[in-house]
C-alpha cells in the first residue's frame, strides 16, 4: 500500500477542481445505507422482551435470534463485494434496499422464531451489503483531498441509523406502556420497531435510482464513455478524460477484469494489503462495540436501570457517537487515519478496563448485579466516553480504509473478504457476549475487550500505513 501524502497530485486531487455540489448529492444518497446498516442493527436493541416472550426463547436462542442478522450480513458482504465487479456498486446496493425493505416487513410480521431469523438473515444480507459498497462507492466518486472527510460520513449516518432506531424503540414502547404492550392495530410495539424501518428503506431505494455508478466499475467493464459521463458531471471534461487514462493504466497491469484469485501474490500468497484489512475488520469488532449497540438495554438493566432509563441512556449514547464522528469528519484528512486509531486503541483500553473495574465492585441480588452509586456512575461514564473513542477512531476510520486502500484491481474481492471476516467477529462477539457475561461475569468480558484494544493498537503501528491525500489509482497492494 502507498505510504504517505500525495498532496501534489493534479487535477483530481485538487477538490476546488470539482463539482462538490454534485459530490455532495450522490454521497448523501450513498450514505443513506449507512443509515440504514444502523437502523437494522439497533432496532433489535429494546425488542428482546417481546421476542422472549412472544417465541418463549431461552437466553441462548435469544442469544440467536439477535445474531440472525449477522450471520446474513457475513454472507451479504462477501457476495456483494463479489458482485459489485460484475453488476455494479449502485445495482448492488438497489437490491440492498429491496432486500431492507422485505426484511422489515417479515421480522415485524414473523409467526415464529425461525421465520424471525429468516427475516433478519435477510435483511443482514442488505446490511452487509451496504456496510462494504456505500464507503467503497464513496471512494470512488471523491476527490482524494476530501475522500476521508466524505466517507467519515458514513459512521455518521450509521450512528444516526442506531440512534433513530432506540429513539423510535424509545417512543413506541413509551406511547403503548412497554416493547411488549399492544400499540396500533392490535399489534405489539415491538413488532411496529421492526415495521418503521420499511420508511428509510423506501427512501433509499428510490434515491438509489437517481445517482450515477461508479466511474471506476464502469473503466473495468469498458463502458469507458459512460464512465467519461460521470467524470466530467464530477470533475468537467477535461479532467475527465485524464482520469479515464488514469483508471485505466491502474487496471490494465492485471490485463483481465478483476477476480477473489487476484488477492494473492505472484508467489501464490496472500497479498499483505489483505491482512491489514482483515485485521482491522476483526478488532473494530473484538473491542466489543456491539455489544453495547445490540444489548445495551439488557446490560444497563443489568446493573440497576429501568427498561425507560436504558433506553434513554442508549439514545444518549447515539447523540456522544455523532458528535464523536463529526470530529473525525473536519480531523481525518488534516492528522491522518492512522493516528486516530491509535488515539481510539489506547482511548477504548483505558475505558474498557474502567468499566470493568465499577463492574467488579457489585454484588449479585437475584441475578442481576447491583452497583454502589459511585461504581454505576463511572460504568455509565466510562462506557460512554468508550463509545467516544471507539466513534472518533475505528468506528468510521476502518469503513474510510477499507474503502481506499485497496488498489482498484483488487477493491471488490478486497471488501468481499475483509467484510466478511468483519460481520464473522461481529456474530463471534454478539453470541458469546450473554454466556460470556452469565458464566465468566462482567469484568472477565470487558477486560478481554480491554485487552483486545490494547493490542490493536500495536497492530496499526506495525501493519496499517497512511493513505491521507493518496489517489486511488496510487494505492500499492
């Protein structure tokens, strides 16, 4: 991979050289998939009691009707990013949103627990798919200069997606008295947190039709005077037709369309560019985030809060990760995606291992733990300030080097196993986390979580270089 800044590069690195406007418009669109990867990952957050209840499910096949959607999300982001060089980033996120849309409908309508986990097995197939291909195709329509700035968005939008997701959790279970109370139609609450996702993914798919493709898709599948079209919208038509050779020079030292075989070396290895973005897709997940996205009202409950006061704190927590984000949107192309995970790996240890500790203060009363004031304040503090960290570092900065750093031979096939191995140690962590909790305790788990962002930190020092300012077509793997 390139190391370093290319802030010399002409014409398409320089954004005064672009229609930003236009930029702007169809990264919006883009990132509407980020709002939508969080929505249907929160809005299992507060819906638990009605599943227990309505399935009668044990903890451990709670346990697997929450980590339902994940296992579809491995599956989603390995075979969009596969298909992605064949049919295109855009369709490939069309049927995203089809496949959002059909899953909200089936998960509020589900019969029965396995119905349920169909319906979120498919839905994580449009969340993995737009977890991989929103910041890729971000990527691919920016100017380097404002390449991170743009795609930190997508963190924003996927915070922004939780929190709609626990605000909307919060209302509907506040107007009918409880996730499990009946509200409209004679149908619970927790069915109607399912049923208003189909609102932004109806959005997102009719936006989806009105921006372009990729330009950089449209070069390797030599639709070159399609993809001349949408540079010169971007860039103007001068600046276009250098881009197209540009793009085309990148590619043609594979000679042949892209293919998974090309992420390995001529030794028949795999190329080291995979296993930075393997690594940094599997620890953005062992320091434990989602923990606190999928079961943050069960673990506050756990520890002394009302079902209405952990989900207050959830949203509180969605409102400290936006503004976290937006830090990161005016830092990442100044100081670099290196130091920010860094500054993020030893923020999330030193939290982490705070929370553990105000954990190993309580006593069990009836199986839940119960904390002194003091201890419940520094959990609440400490886990707060954790999703801070964890939302100004990995939270957008591994989706922006995931996006970038692959050379365009090998961005498809690159996302496809790096998304995978992500949503891989996302379910890992997501079904362990209740039998981890029940038979090791709180403090054994969130000091492993501790320890899991202490050594990130030593792996982005060794392995993840700069791409701050660097052109795509200059990415070395």
């Amino acid at each position: 991979m390139h190391a370093g800044s290319n802030d010399s590069t002409p014409g398409y690195a320089d954004t005064a050289s672009a229609n930003m406007m236009f930029v702007f418009a169809i990264v919006a669109v883009a990132t509407i998939g980020g709002f939508m990867f969080g929505y249907d990952s929160g809005v299992i957050n507060g819906t638990q009691d009605g599943l227990q209840q309505t399935f009668s499910l044990t903890k451990f096949e709670t346990g697997f009707n929450v980590a339902a959607l994940l296992v579809g999300c491995a599956f989603g982001a390995f075979i969009a990013g596969r298909l992605a060089d064949r049919i295109g980033r855009r369709t490939v996120m069309i049927i995203a949103a089809i496949l959002f849309v059909v899953s909200a409908l089936a998960a509020g309508d589900a019969p029965s627990s396995i119905v349920f986990i169909v319906a979120r097995f498919i839905g994580g197939l449009g969340v993995g798919a737009a977890s991989v291909l929103c910041p890729a195709y971000i990527s691919e329509v920016t100017p380097a200069r404002s390449r991170g700035k743009l795609a930190s968005l997508q963190q924003v939008m996927i915070i922004t997606g939780l929190t709609g997701a626990f605000l909307a959790n919060y209302v509907l279970a506040k107007v009918s008295g409880g996730s499990t109370a009946v509200l409209w139609l004679g149908y619970p609450a927790w069915r109607w947190m399912f049923w208003m996702q189909v609102i932004p993914a109806a959005i997102f798919l009719f936006m989806l039709l009105i921006i372009p493709e990729s330009p950089r898709f449209l070069v390797s599948r030599g639709r070159l005077a399609h993809a001349e079209t949408v540079l010169a919208r971007i860039f103007g038509a001068a600046e276009a037709k250098r881009k197209i050779n540009e793009i085309s020079q990148s590619l043609a030292t594979d000679h042949h369309r892209p293919k998974l075989s090309d992420l390995l070396d001529g030794a028949g290895k795999i190329r080291r560019i995979v296993w930075v973005g393997i690594g940094l897709a599997v620890f953005q997940q062992l320091v434990g985030i989602n923990v606190v996205f999928y079961y943050g009202t069960v673990l506050w409950e756990s520890v002394g809060f009302s079902e209405s006061d952990s989900l207050e704190i959830n949203v509180v927590s969605g409102v400290l990760s936006i503004a976290a984000c937006i830090f990161t949107i005016f830092t990442v192309d100044r100081i670099g995606r290196k130091p920010l995970l860094i500054i993020g790996s030893l923020g999330m240890a030193v939290t982490l291992g705070a929370v553990a500790v105000a954990f190993s203060t309580g006593s069990l009363v009836n199986g839940t733990l119960q904390l002194s004031h003091p201890a419940g304040l520094l959990a609440l503090i400490s886990a707060n300030l954790y999703v801070i960290f964890f939302n100004l570092s990995w939270g957008p900065v591994m989706w922006i080097l995931l996006g970038e750093m692959f050379p365009n031979q090998i961005r498809g096939s690159g996302l496809a196993v790096a998304g995978f191995a992500q949503w891989i140690a996302n379910y890992a962590i997501t079904v362990s986390f209740p039998m981890m909790a029940s038979s090791l305790g709180l403090v054994v788990t969130y000091g492993f979580y501790a320890l899991s962002a202490l050594v990130s930190f030593f792996f982005v020092r060794a392995m993840v270089n700069e791409t701050k300012g660097v052109e795509l077509e200059h990415m070395r793997g």
